[in-house]
C-alpha cells in the first residue's frame, strides 16, 4: 500500500502539470484565428507541433538544389500569447553539371509574441511580431558564417467562418547579420498571401514574396517570387493531434534578377 501510495504521489504533479498547459494552450488558440499555415510565409498566429518542409529548385544552369528540413522544428506555446520555434537544421543537397554537395545548414530559432487577436466569431483578425536567430553550426558550404538576426511583423484578416472563408495574411521581415555585411547584406522581405477555405479541409493559397537587397553581393537587386498551393488539413489523428500537408509551385515573376528558376514546396505538421 505505501509503495502505490508513493507512486501515485510521484507521477501525479506531472500529470496535472502537462493537463494543466495543454488546456492553456487550446483556450489560447481558441481566442484567434483557426487558419492553416502557409507554405512560404511564417504564420501571425501562435502554433503549437511538429513542422516538416521539403524544398527543390532549379537554376538556369541545370543545377538543383534540394531542401530537406528548410528551418522548421517543434513550436510551442509557452504563455497566452508568446510561442517560441526550436528549428531541426536542414540537410541540403546541390548538384551542378561538374559537382555534388551535401551538408547541413545553419541552427535556426524563432520566439513570437501574439499583440492582438480575435477568432471567427468575433471579428477574426491577429497581428503579431516574431524575433529570429540563425546560428552559424551548418557546414561550412551551406552555412552564413554570420549569427543573422530577423525581426518580423506579420498580421491577417478574415472573413467567413471556421468551415468556409477566406483571408489576407502578410509579413515584413530584416535579416541582419551580426558580420560580413559587405558580403552577406540585409535582405528585406515583404509577403503578402491570399488563402480560401473551401470543402472542410481544403486551403488553396497564392504568396507573392518580394525582396530587396541592402549592401552585399545583391546590393539593389529584387526579386519577386509567386507561390501557388494547397493544404489539406487538420485530420484528426486521436486526442489533440492532428495532421495537415501541402504542397506548392513556386517561381520568379516580373522582374529581370532571381536567385533560381523555379521551384517546389512541401510541408507537414502533426499538430498537439
């Protein structure tokens, strides 16, 4: 009787304390807008899972390269509005016509902060600011050599409701390095994404990313790239977890300077 009596005494905190956050962290997403990630632009909304994106472009030369990770990880709501971003480094894979090159890039982490929000019922709208920080651990051809901080202020607009609808997102982003500005420079990105919500689980979006060299090997240039895609989600999984992938084109437009060709984007969350 004295050992279960222990037992139960041991593992009950933990058990109530984990219940306890969970709880938190739904009433927390209850309060804002119930909208799928995008695939390129990070979300205004605070999110809590496991994220997985896969990326491939091609370049004029007939050079490839492939993504596998692009920075995302585990997301976590920590407060009412505060969520912070741990990034599994991303494995990258260049093949040119002379060569091949693989190694990992660079550490990368993300806190959020939720300003304001309201859900579909109540007005449904969320602006948001998130402070990142990459980390130069990746190999030494894929990494910056730089710590690269990236402030950003992001916020959406919907309208319908939580099974139909459509909304506007966008973000405003600096990614400064803490070296090397000659070389690296300050590329400044503003996207702006149109997203609909059709047949429960369907979201079909355009993202049209624009971005503008300060300083570096890019000084002045800029390049405008569209993306067109799709998420299916959240299916219900057990519990509180869920699961949503997608899957997008992407490619330069209307401008006379790109970094690559064109492209493809793919993602899954498991969700909790």
């Amino acid at each position: 009787m004295t050992n279960s009596f222990a037992s139960n005494e041991g593992t009950e905190p933990d058990s109530s304390f984990f219940s306890h956050w969970l709880d938190n962290v739904t009433k927390t997403q209850e309060v804002q807008p119930h909208w799928e990630p995008l695939l390129s632009m990070p979300s205004p909304r605070l999110t809590q899972g496991l994220r997985y994106n896969y990326n491939q472009q091609s370049f004029p030369n007939s050079s490839k390269l492939t993504n596998y990770g692009m920075g995302k990880g585990l997301e976590l709501i920590l407060g009412e509005n505060v969520e912070v971003q741990i990034g599994i480094p991303a494995y990258l894979d260049r093949e040119t016509p002379k060569a091949a090159t693989s190694g990992w890039a660079d550490e990368t982490f993300l806190s959020r902060f939720r300003f304001i929000a309201a859900n579909e019922e109540n007005g449904n709208y969320i602006v948001s600011g998130s402070f990142g920080l990459s980390m130069p651990t990746g190999s030494d051809q894929f990494s910056s050599h730089n710590t690269i901080l990236t402030p950003t202020f992001a916020a959406g607009k919907g309208w319908g409701t939580r099974q139909y609808g459509i909304n506007i997102q966008s973000s405003l982003s600096a990614s400064v390095p803490n070296n090397n500005l000659s070389t690296t420079g300050i590329p400044l990105s503003w996207i702006f994404a149109l997203q609909a919500h059709i047949l429960q689980n369907f979201w079909p979006e355009i993202e049209a990313n624009y971005t503008h060299w300060c300083k570096g090997a890019y000084d002045g240039r800029e390049q405008l790239v569209l993306t067109y895609g799709i998420n299916f989600g959240r299916f219900d999984i057990n519990n509180r977890k869920k699961i949503t992938f997608g899957i997008g084109y992407q490619e330069p437009r209307w401008a006379n300077f790109s970094t690559f060709s064109r492209g493809w984007i793919s993602t899954v969350k498991l969700s909790f």
